[in-house]
C-alpha cells in the first residue's frame, strides 16, 4: 500500500547542504502497524511529515519516491497530494495542547477533514462528528463538540486529534509520538485506542516514536533509524528477542524493565 | 463573559478617577489666584475675595475636587476664565469634530492596513512585499504634521481638490465638512497603517508556522483556505490591541494636524486655552481626549474577548 | 537570513542620523550665514549659489537654519531622552526588581499616565509650567518616564528569577549593588533599544510641539518650528518646507531603522 524508496531529505539552510534522512527503504502493507524508533534527531519524524506531506519548506529538497496506492506523492502535483491529505492519509502529531486551532470550536475541527473534501450538509458532518468523538473514546462528545480546546485536557484534546483524523476513515494513520505529551495511564488508553482502531477500522498505522516499550506494545514491525538512516529492521518480537546492530541493543538496554502484558 | 466585562468597566471607571484626581491635583497646585486673572486690573482686596467665594476657591481641596467631579458627569465643566460663557458651550460643538476625524483616520487605518497586511503576508519575499517594506518604513518616520504639509501641497494646491485653510461647518454643509476631514485623517492614519500592515503580516507568518496550522494542512486545507479559516482570526487579535493604542495615538496627533488644516477643533482650543491659561478648559480638554482613549481600550479590550474564545468562555485573561 | 538584514537596517540607520548629526555639527564650525542674520532683500529667495537651500520669510539662510535648527531637535531629543532613561530605568528597575505592593502602586500610576498620548503629558506640562527650551526638554523627558518604566520593569521581572541573580544574593550582594551591577550590564541591550524608539518618539514630540508654537520659541531655530513658519509660504516657496522636513525624516528614518526589530540587540550582541 505505502512504499518509500531511497528517501533522502536535505536542509539548506547554511551554504552546506545538511542530510537529515538518507537513503530510507520501506514497505507497509493494509492493516499494518508499523513503528519507527530513534532518537530525536534521527530522521523519523521528516520521513513521517514527508510521507504526509507538510514537508514543502523552501529550505529543504527530497528526494526518492513515495508511493502510495499507485500515486507518487514526492512528484505529484500540490493538487493531487490534498485530494489524498485527511481522507485517505490522515497525521496526528506529538503536542495536543498546540495542534488544535485556539479560537474554533473542537466540533468544527473534527469536521473539517470531511469539509475539505467536499461534505456539505451541516447535519451529516455534526453525525459524524460526534461519532468519531464517541469512537475515539470520548463520552460527553456532545458537550466537547461544543467546547473549545483550551476546555479540555491533554488526553481529551488528543483523543480531539485522534477522532479528527479517524471521522474520514483514512487508509493510513501516522501518529507521530501521539503520546509523547501525556501522563502513564493516559499513553496506556491512547496507545489501546489506536490498537482497536487498527482492529475494527483496517486502517494501518504509522507510529512514530523514542520509545521502544511503546513501540513493542503496538507494532507489529519496527523500523529502527539512527542519524537519518535506517539501521535494523524487522518483526518487533525478533528485533526485542534478538537485537542485530549495537544501537539497537542500547536502545533496549535504555527501557525500564516492564512486565509484558499479555 | 458577563464577568469579565463588569470587571474591565469597572477598571475604566477606577482609572477615569485616578486621571481626573491627577489632573485636578496638577492644576490645583499651580501658583496663581484664578480670581487675580479673572479680576485683572480692578482688583481691589474686597472684590477678590468676593471673586475668590464666587469661584469657589475658599473650599478645601476635596470639595473643589468633588464639586469638579459631579459637575462633569453631568457635562459641567465649570466656566471658562477668559471668556464669560460654560466650557461646555466653549467646546461642546468641537467634539464632534474630533471624534469625526479619528473614525475617519480609524476606518482609513482597518480598509488600508488589513487587506494590505494579508496580501503582503500571502506574496510575503516577492516584488509588492519589497515594495511595502521600504514604503513601510519611510511612511513611520515621517511626522503626521509633516505629511499633512504634503498633502496639501500635492492635494490642495497642486490638484486643488480641496481649499487648504478653507474649513466647512458640519452645521453649513455635512458631506463638505467629511470631505474637508479626508486629507486630515489620511496625515493621521498613514503613519499608523504602515505600523499595522507590518504587524499583520508578521503576525499572519508566525501562526502559519504554529503546530495547528500543520494540523490544517494534513486535512487537504489549500494555503487560501488555511489563511482565512485558520490563520486570519488568531493573527488579528494582536492586531485589535495595537489598533486600540492606535487610537489614542491618532486622537493626539490631531491635535496637530488641526493646526496644519486650519480645524477649529479641540486641540486648537487646548492649545489659545494653554496660551491664556484658561485652566478650566484646558482641565476640561484633558478629561475628554483621555476619557476618549481610555473608553476606546476598554472597548477593543472587548472585542478582543468576544473575537478570543480563552477570554469569552472562560472570562479570563490568560 | 534575518539576522543579516536587521544588522543591516541597523547599519543603513546608524549611517543616516551619522549624516544628520555631521550635517548640524557642521554648522558650528562653518555655517554659511549667521542663522539669525535677516536679509530683507533676499526674502523667501529659491535655492542658488548663495542660499544653497533658499532664503525664509525673513530673509534668514535656511541652510544655516536648518542646522540650528537639527542640533536644537538633537539637544531636545538627547536630553529629554536621558532624563527619561535614567528616572525610566530606576523606577522600573525597583518595580520589577522588589515587585510587591510599591510596584502595583506605582504600576497603576503609570498605566493611567499611559493612557494619556505622550504629547498630551508634555502638553500638560508646558501649560502647568510655561514654554521655553529647557521646559520642553523636562516635559518630553517627564512624558518618557512611563513607557520606558514599563519596559525596564519587564525585563527586570525576568532577570530577577534567573541563577546569577540568585547566586549574587548568596554571596551577599547588596540590593542596589544586585540591580546596577549585576543585572543592569544583561539589560543593556533592551534598554539601548529602548533609548532608541524614545529618542525617536522625542524628537517627533519636540517637532510636534515645536510645530504648534510652545516648544522652541523665536527666534531660535527647531525644524517643527521652521516647518510651521513654513507653512504659510507652501504654496510660493515649497523649498522652505522641503529641506528642513527631508532632514527630519532622514533622522527619523535612522532611528526606526536601528531600533527596528531590536536590530541594536543583535549589534550589541555581535560586539560583546
């Protein structure tokens, strides 16, 4: 469904051009869970923007293909990319306190992805609205259909993002350290929101994240990056059983021991 | 929302107070026998102090201060010094003028400034936004009283589409005396719309940079629709506030360009009051410039509020 | 990319008031006619050889005028300017510093004397005190106080919960050797920039009042006052307003352009 082949990201922002990703070669197919661990700075959270496509600054060149679905997104037209941005790509992001619009109302928000892509009838967006709110695990969605963000928490606000993104039933969701931002338990019930989501919904699930006893929750494959390149990937349980690179050894040495639930 | 309005009036009506408290003070300790001037030649000691109880001066000084004070809510400004008639009918007619001319300059400010603001924000690095920014930048250091000079050489006396000194009456003919305040309030408002044109547009750049204006963009929004739907309302916030102390700003500099334009308004009646030490109405036109520029920030405190729901919902600032 | 073009404007401006100032300076030492001198027959003369900027209603050389004039506009912008900064910056320093009941006291004092336009206290001044050079230079400097103590005490606000603040203290450090010694030197560039709009907003005061007649008074030269007395003439002898109306917006251009965008922090900066 999803490849990325020979991604390569460069910066300009000094006279030296900067490489932030290189060389990045993936797969996802429908239904899947992929996760990408690294640390801040590897590259993991470019190549997610990139493959949504919120990566258009004067400053950078990509190179590479992304396809999705038949379409090349890194050379198709601007047009063609937004017929595909919150209908079948949807992203959420790391900071729920930020993403959402301060002065719209949360309702109006989760409506938009629909708005965008043509719905008119006030009736049937405000439906959907509020289904994708219960869905995302909100109950008093009609009192948070009229609120505004800065009324609710953080877990609410990313629940907000989360229905916003899921109310066009997109084929892939990235989620780019969706739950970075929150307390414990709140991660616990996000990271058990999109695992459902990918059950009842088929939508696959990009996850993007530092933190690999997340990751190992969630994901059924793992992409592990490192200074913009990929270093090891494969099946989550034989990279945490078996790890190849030394990176990655580090990465598992650094988790807290966790009791796996089972 | 009900809150927050009863308490931002009620902070108007507290710093009404303390304005009028310290202008009352000031004039109050100047050395001087008001009577003295009044009497001038024929003064003679009996005659003063008659004068001086006529006038009210033997009371002590918060009576003078509360007698002051009441008089003014109901539009008594007490009696003029040079002239033999209540300040109110001295400057009653003026204030229209005044205020006249500010929403002229104000309606010149928000019609130039705005969509200018957004365009150069939108083309922001190309040929017009270049344009701008020199233009900008030379249109903020050039004095209102300055440019009034040449407006009316290149308006007046070049094109002659107006008869500088030639002052129309509201009372003679209205749309004559509008017409007559345009070049006034263009001086005024020019400086000030570069100011918000600048503003707007750094503002509009910095939200299109916040994590909600990527969130916007990941549903498909066009960069037109993100700007209007998105963008716009959050960058004009800022914008109220300074259009707000714009205000001010311009109801003082009018002050000027009534001398440039030959306006018989209230600056020209401060200024022949100060000449002759009128106190009563130079305390008077005091009072009325900063009652005026203290309602106006109450007022854009407000739409500020109803504009930002963080202020209207939950009634306070963050 | 930013930084180079604010460092820029800052360079453009700082050349721009280095002109005027050179210009006025000039005048002291080689002024081509005495400023005061009337010449009844050159009355209102255009610009020649002679008179390089035309003659005025008087028949006075406007050149020299204007150069009287411009050092007239700086002695009222410098001094005013100072007497501001440095009330200015002791009252916001205290405030922000102590903070506490003194500093809602006096901030409600200065948010009333805010509301009032800067030209309106000054004109409130010279009416309470009478006209004059030296009055004029204390009501502008009296009408600075309030923004620029309202900018100090927000900068000192921020300095005071910083660690070396905190670490003077410790090794005890005095009160006023804490707000002038050790905080005063990291304040340096705000309060340059601060100087900066204020000696701007001064100058455009002094031109303002000037222009209405209760600043300088004849038959000393500003450029508010000539470009009043220039007024009556704009239609037979526009050279009279052009020259000394150029020299204000080129001056006044300079300091936008130095204290735009806090373009001064960043020379400071680079400097030290």
């Amino acid at each position: 469904m999803l490849s990325v082949e020979n991604l390569k990201i460069e910066f300009y922002d000094h006279s030296l051009p900067e490489t932030a990703v290189d060389d990045v070669t993936f797969t996802m197919g429908e239904g899947e869970i992929l996760g990408i661990v690294g640390e801040s700075g590897s590259g993991k959270s470019l190549t997610a923007l990139s493959i949504a496509g919120l990566l258009n600054r004067g400053d950078i060149t990509k190179s590479g293909d992304i396809v999705f679905n038949g379409l090349n997104l890194l050379h198709c037209k601007r047009s063609e990319l937004r017929k595909l941005q919150g209908k079948d790509i949807a992203m959420i992001f790391q900071e729920p306190m930020t993403c959402l619009n301060p002065v719209k109302k949360i309702g109006w928000q989760v409506e938009e992805a629909l708005r965008v892509h043509g719905e008119k009838d006030k009736i049937k967006l405000k439906e959907e609205a509020i289904k994708a709110l219960t869905d995302a695990g909100l109950e008093d969605a009609e009192r948070i259909y009229a609120s505004f963000p800065h009324q609710l928490s953080g877990g609410q606000r990313q629940r907000v993002m989360i229905a916003a993104a899921m109310i066009s039933k997109p084929k892939l969701l990235i989620a780019d350290e969706p739950t970075t931002a929150l307390d414990v338990t709140v991660q616990a019930q996000v990271i058990e929101l999109l695992r459902r989501i990918n059950r009842e919904k088929k939508t696959s699930i990009l996850f993007i994240s530092h933190d690999l006893s997340l990751v190992r929750q969630l994901c059924q494959r793992v992409l592990v990056m490192k200074d913009g390149k990929i270093v090891e990937q494969g099946e989550a349980e034989d990279i945490f059983a078996n790890p190849q690179e030394e990176y990655t050894k580090e990465l598992i040495m650094a988790i807290p021991v966790v009791k796996k639930p089972d | 929302m009900a809150k927050y309005m009863l308490k931002k009036i009620l902070m108007l009506v507290l710093t009404l107070l303390a304005v009028s408290f310290v202008v009352f003070a000031a004039f109050s300790i100047l050395p001087g026998d008001p009577a003295l001037q009044k009497l001038g030649t024929e003064a003679t000691p009996e005659k003063l102090e008659a004068m001086r109880e006529q006038m009210g001066l033997n009371d002590p000084f918060m009576v003078r201060y509360g007698k002051w004070l009441l008089g003014m809510l109901t539009f008594d400004f007490g009696k003029s010094y040079s002239y033999s008639m209540s300040v109110t009918d001295l400057i009653g007619d003026k204030i229209f003028i005044n205020f006249t001319m500010s929403s002229l300059a104000l309606v010149i400010v928000c019609a130039v400034s705005i969509p200018l603001g957004i365009y150069t924000a939108k083309r922001v690095g190309g040929v017009v936004d270049k344009i701008f920014i020199v233009i900008n930048q030379l249109f903020m250091s050039v004095p209102p009283f300055l440019l009034g000079l040449l407006l009316t050489f290149v308006f007046g006396l070049t094109f002659r589409l107006f008869t500088p000194g030639g002052y129309i009456d509201y009372h003679d003919n209205f749309i004559g005396f509008v017409g007559y305040l345009i070049c006034p309030a263009i001086a005024i408002a020019l400086p000030k719309c570069a100011m918000c044109i600048r503003l707007l547009k750094a503002n509009i750049l910095e939200e299109a940079k916040k994590d909600y204006a990527r969130t916007a963009y990941s549903r498909g929004n066009s960069t037109t629709s993100m700007l209007y739907r998105h963008i716009l309302q959050n960058a004009i916030m800022p914008t109220i506030t300074f259009i707000g102390m714009v205000v001010a700003d311009m109801i003082a500099s009018g002050i000027i360009i009534e001398q440039v334009f030959g306006i018989p308004g209230l600056g020209r009646s401060l200024l022949s009051a100060i000449s002759t030490r009128d106190y009563p109405v130079v305390m008077a036109i005091v009072m009325l410039i900063a009652a005026g520029i203290v309602i106006i920030s109450t007022v854009t405190d407000l739409i500020y509020a109803w504009v930002d729901p963080r202020v209207r919902v939950t009634g306070d600032e963050e | 990319m930013k930084k180079t073009t604010t460092n820029k404007n800052f360079i453009i401006g700082f050349c721009m008031v280095l002109a005027v100032l050179v210009f006025a300076l000039a005048g002291l030492v080689f002024a081509p006619f005495d400023p005061e001198e009337m010449d009844a027959a050159s009355k209102l003369a255009s610009p020649s050889f002679k008179h390089l900027f035309g003659c005025d209603n008087f028949g006075r050389d406007i050149l020299s005028r204007v150069q009287q004039g411009t050092r007239m506009t700086l002695l009222i912008g410098l001094g005013s300017t100072a007497i501001g900064a440095v009330i200015g910056t002791i009252l916001g320093a205290v405030m922000g510093y102590f903070g506490g009941l003194l500093d809602e006291g006096l901030m409600r004092v200065i948010d009333v004397l805010f509301a009032i336009p800067s030209i309106l206290l000054a004109l409130i001044f010279i009416s309470l005190f009478g006209t004059g050079t030296f009055n004029v230079i204390l009501a502008l400097g009296f009408a600075i106080v309030p923004s620029f103590a309202k900018m100090v005490r927000t900068e000192f606000m921020k300095q005071r919960e910083m660690d070396y603040v905190k670490a003077a203290k410790l090794m005890g450090a005095g009160r006023g050797r804490i707000l002038f010694v050790h905080i005063l030197p990291n304040v340096m560039p705000t309060l340059l920039n601060c100087v900066l709009i204020s000696l701007n907003n001064a100058v455009l005061a002094e031109a303002g009042m000037s222009f209405l007649g209760i600043g300088v008074q004849p038959p000393q030269a500003s450029l508010g006052r000539m470009l009043s007395e220039a007024q009556g003439h704009l239609q037979t002898a526009p050279f009279y307003t052009i020259f000394p109306g150029l020299v204000m917006i080129i001056m006044l251009l300079g300091f936008g352009l130095m204290s735009e965008g806090g373009g001064l922090k960043d020379a400071f900066r680079r400097k030290s």
